[in-house]
C-alpha cells in the first residue's frame, strides 16, 4: 500500500507518522507532503528516513491513502485530486465534515458510516472526537436528549505556531520581559484563559469552534434530535483537551451505572476516585489513545442528568490516533482502491 501523509511536518502530520510507526501500519511506502518551505527535509521513520516532498498534479499519483492534516484550503483544493487520483482521503480538517457525502467517523462509535465513503473520509473536531467516545455507550445504553459541554482546550489544538507563542509568553512573564505581541490569538494566552476557540463568523455570537461541536456530535451520533450546546475556551495547556459535559438521558442512569458502562467502552478509560484526588487531567492524556472520564456525578438540579468530565490527547485520539484506525479499517474492510463506492 501506497500512503502519502499531507502536511507531514506540521503538529498532526508528525503525530500520525508516529502513530503509524507504533501501530506498524501495513504501508510499503509512505511519502511526507508539507508546503514548498520543507520540501527536501528528511524525516525520521524508523527504519528509513522519508523525503518530504511538496504537492503537485504528478507527484500525487499512484496512491492507495492519503492522510490530510495540511489545513482546510489545501483539503479543499487537493483531497478530491487526490480521491480522483485513486487514493481514498482520511481528511483532518473542517473542510469536508459536514458534506453530505462525507462520513464523519469515530473508529469505536460509528465505524459503519465508513461503507458510504466516495473518495473522501472525514475526521472529526478533536473536541467533539473525545466527547463522543463517551457519549456513544451512553446513547446505546439509555439515550440522550441533551448535552450542555464546556471545553478547555490545549495550545497544540491551533498547530505548531501556538505551541512556540505560549512558550515564548511564559518565559517572558516568568523573567518579567516585556511580552512579545500575540500573533496567534487575539489575546496574551500565558497564564490567561480565552472564551474564544476559532473565530466569529457573520456575526454569529458562537464560534466556528463551537458550531462545529454541536453539528459534529449531531452527525457522529446520527440524530439531530439531540439538543448540544458548546463553549469552547482556550487555556494555556499544551496538549490535552478538558471537556465538562452535562448529558440528560433518556433513561435513568445512575453514576456508577455510568461508570460501569464507560468503564467497559472501548477505548475508554474511567479515572473516578475524586476522595483520593484520582480523576483526569490534562498531563494524563499525555502519550495516551484513551480517552480518560471521571468526576461521574449526578446533577443535583436534573434526576436525569450527569455530570462528566472527558480528557482526550488532541493530537493523538482527537485527530492522528482516529485517523490512523480509520485508514486500518478502510484497509481492513477492503474499502481502498477499486473497491471504494
Ligand atoms: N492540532 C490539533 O490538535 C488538531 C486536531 C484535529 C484536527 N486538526 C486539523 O489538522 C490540520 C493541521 O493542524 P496542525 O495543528 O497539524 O497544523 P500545523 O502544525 O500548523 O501544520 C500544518 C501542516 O500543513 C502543511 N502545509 C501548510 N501549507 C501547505 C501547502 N501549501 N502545501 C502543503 N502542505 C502545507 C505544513 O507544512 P510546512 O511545515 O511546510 O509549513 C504543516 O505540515 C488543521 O486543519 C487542523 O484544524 C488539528
């Protein structure tokens, strides 16, 4: 199998390198995109160093899978050159989730969408990604009318240019410099928490952020009867997303019902012994494909509501690790290639 991972030197492309390593992905030849500025670097892949080359009509020819993390305008302009190419597309950004066309997939929760695939896959919003890995089981178990989520989400999430504006802040204010002027948020993000991820759009009171994990969980789930409401907020973190979220279930569920239940999901891990101080954090996604849960606790104002606490690493499970087991699903299910829809 032939994989050209797009946007290979970028926070997500390196990780999904990574990851394809660890997993031993089954490729026979991977090739590293990234813009014009890299092309030429070598990168590190184990066994062999791997030559990153920039985009064009012929060098994206002959390829099974392509995995995307170059940012929506390069997936708009080149995913369905490559899908027309003949590989199919695993797709990390915003670009194509919400096309009719496109199946949005969380590996554990809604693998079979995987089957309508006509080219392009997409992979969800890594908020969102975390928050339905715990949402699904509930959903199964004892339905969901409405969640209410309020995310606090790591400086990585926004791309590499983030990562070195927080270090540089946090030296500055640490040797009390004089701050270098934010480039990357609209705001100082060291030590200061910004109730904006993304932008505001036409006007919208939301940001795009935000209106992305409500209609994401909506089409992961398949229902759009389930009320979702969102506040997203940056914090200066730099990997691992903390999402509070309040489910009101159908059903009654208790908390060690839900415990139990998220407990036995695949690829969820419960932390929940908050007496001796045992629940997620941020530094415990690290490295980690789980998504970790705990502070399981019911909602004193709602016999039908849960509180839940959801740590997910955006890099890896949010957008790499999920890309990855979709591109070994499509292989393993024979979705590549010629028998793509
Ligand atoms: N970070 C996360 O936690 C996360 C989670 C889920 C989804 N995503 C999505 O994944 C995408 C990438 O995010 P990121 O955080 O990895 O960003 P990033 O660190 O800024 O990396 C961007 C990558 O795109 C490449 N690129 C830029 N312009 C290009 C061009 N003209 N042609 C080819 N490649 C080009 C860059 O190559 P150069 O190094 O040569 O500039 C780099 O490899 C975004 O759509 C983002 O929304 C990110």
């Amino acid at each position: 199998m032939r994989v050209a991972v797009v946007g290979a030197t970028g926070a997500v492309g390196s990780t999904i390198l990574g990851v394809m390593r660890e997993r031993a992905f089954a490729a026979d030849e991977v090739v590293p995109f990234a813009s014009d500025r890299s092309a030429g670097r070598t990168i590190d892949y184990g066994d062999r160093d791997l030559t990153v080359v920039a985009l064009s009509d012929e060098a994206i020819a002959g390829f099974d899978l392509a995995l995307f993390s170059a940012g929506s305008a390069i997936s708009a302009e080149w995913a369905p050159k490559f899908a027309d190419a003949g590989a199919v597309v695993v797709d990390n950004s915003s670009q194509w989730r919400m096309h009719d066309d496109v199946p949005l997939v969380v590996s554990e929760v809604n693998p079979d969408a995987l089957d309508r695939h006509r080219g392009i896959v997409a992979n969800p919003n890594c908020t969102t990604m975390q928050t339905v890995m715990a949402l699904g089981p509930i959903l199964q178990a004892a339905g969901i009318e409405r969640v209410v989520m309020s995310s606090y989400q790591a400086v990585s999430g926004t791309g590499q240019r983030a990562v070195e504006e927080l270090h540089r802040q946090a030296e500055a204010v640490i040797e009390a410099q004089e701050l270098p002027a934010p480039t990357v948020y609209p705001h100082q993000i060291a030590f200061n928490v910004l109730p904006q991820v993304e932008t505001f759009k036409d006007g919208d009171d939301y940001t795009t952020e935000e209106r992305k994990c409500m209609r994401e969980t909506s089409k992961i789930l398949g229902r759009d009867d389930i009320g979702v409401s969102a506040t997203c907020a940056r914090v200066p973190v730099f990997t691992g997303h903390s999402v509070s979220a309040n489910v009101q279930t159908r059903d009654p569920l208790s908390p060690d019902e839900c415990r139990q239940l998220l407990g036995g999901a695949p690829g969820v891990t419960v932390i929940d012994d908050p007496a001796n101080g045992l629940y997620p954090t941020a530094l415990d996604a690290a490295g980690r494909d789980d998504v970790l849960v705990g502070r399981i606790r019911r909602d004193p104002s709602h016999e039908r509501c849960l509180n839940l606490w959801i740590v997910g690493n955006n890099l890896r499970k949010g957008a790499a690790t999920n890309a990855v087991q979709l591109a070994e699903l499509l292989h393993v299910r024979g979705l590549l290639g010629a028998a793509r829809a």
